[in-house]
C-alpha cells in the first residue's frame, strides 16, 4: 500500500451531542472515491454537536455483509470507532461498479438484504449491514449506507454533488426525525420505501 496512503481523520467539533461517525472506504479502492466527499465537508457543515471523519486506506475487497468483515483489521478498526465515539448518527460512504446487483428488487431473497433506493443521479441510500446496526446501535440511531458510483480520477461529477449535499445534511442534523424531515422534503417517494423495507427486513425499526 505504500504511496496509496488515502487513511484521513477528521473532528469537527461544536460541542458534545449529537456525535455523528462518517466512515468511508471500507474496503477495495473505496477510500479514492469517498475522500473526495469527505474533503469537501466543512466546519459550517456541522450545526452542533460532533462530526467525526474516518476515511480507510485500500485494502482487499470483502463485503461488509459477511460477519467476517468486522473481523479483519479494518472491520475492527470500525468498531473500535464505533465503540469509542458512540455515535448516534453512523454514516458509511461507499462506491460501487454494479449498480444493477445493489437495486435488484430481488436482493433479498438472494442475499438477505433489501436493495438500496436510489436517491438521485446514481446516488443510493439504505441501512448498515445487520452485522452491526442491531449490536452496536440502538433502535433510535441513525445508520445510513450511501453509495455513488466509484470514480477516481474525475472530479466534477452529477453523483458526487449529489452524495456530498447528503453527507452535508446529515452533518446538520440532530436527530432521526430531523433527518427524515429533510430527506422527505426532496425524496418523499425514497423514504416511504426505505421505512416499508425497514420493517420488512428488521421488524419494528426506523428507516436508516
Ligand atoms: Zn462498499
């Protein structure tokens, strides 16, 4: 990995609560797309509270749907993340090169979890792998997936505004209802189905 070292921290901080977690890269060559987001948050971005900013080196590709993925270094490293921040408002930025397999309506009958919901301009949102949204959060927390399509050398690009703006509204919130408020506003249509998928795939649980 040397001379791919993407690995960037950063925390903005405005006070205690809420603490919100923002994690990208989480496996494969990720990290080149999602920092290009994450360099563009600012400290206005955040209304209050924490925004704490975690963007990984490369590493070897394993879906974070395998329980074995928060047992590799990097997993854990998340965890311990996780565990020492305690954040109510956890965001995992992701890219993608299939964008077919992760819309599939029949995702989850295939591999157990719902598909994403495209917000716009192939930017999808959805939940965090259940690996870890029932056994490190707690019902009330925010845990959101957001995907772009991967890209690595082009900067200007209709996805990653898109992207950014989201990760943007979610540094400004404080809360679940919040969220759901501002989302709604522009994607009515997204939230009504990320709730539907919710309780189909976790019971009585929130969207995100
Ligand atoms: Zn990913």
């Amino acid at each position: 990995m040397a001379g791919r070292n993407m690995s960037f921290f950063r925390l903005i901080e405005k006070g205690d609560e809420p603490r919100r977690l923002f994690v990208g890269g989480l496996h494969g060559n990720e990290g080149l797309t999602t920092i290009k987001a994450f360099k563009a948050l600012s400290f206005e971005d955040v209304k209050d509270g924490k925004l704490i900013i975690y963007n990984c080196d490369p590493t070897s590709y394993l879906s974070t749907l395998k329980r074995s993925y928060y047992n590799t270094r990097q997993g854990k490293e998340i965890i311990s993340l996780i565990k020492y921040y305690r954040p109510s408002i956890y965001v995992e930025a992701h890219c993608y090169k299939n964008y077919k397999r992760l819309i599939d309506p029949d995702r989850k009958r295939k591999i157990g979890v719902p598909p994403l919901i495209e917000l716009e301009n192939g930017v999808l949102i959805g939940s965090v792998s259940p690996h870890i949204r029932t056994t490190f959060f707690k019902r009330a927390d925010v845990c959101i997936t957001l995907e772009m399509p991967c890209i690595q050398y082009k900067i200007d690009n209709k996805a990653l505004r898109t992207y950014t703006s989201i990760l943007k509204v979610i540094a400004s919130i404080k809360d679940r209802p919040e969220l759901e408020e501002k989302l709604a506003k522009k994607y009515p249509e997204q939230v009504e189905i990320a709730r539907r998928y919710a309780i189909e795939f976790f019971g009585d649980y929130p969207p995100f």
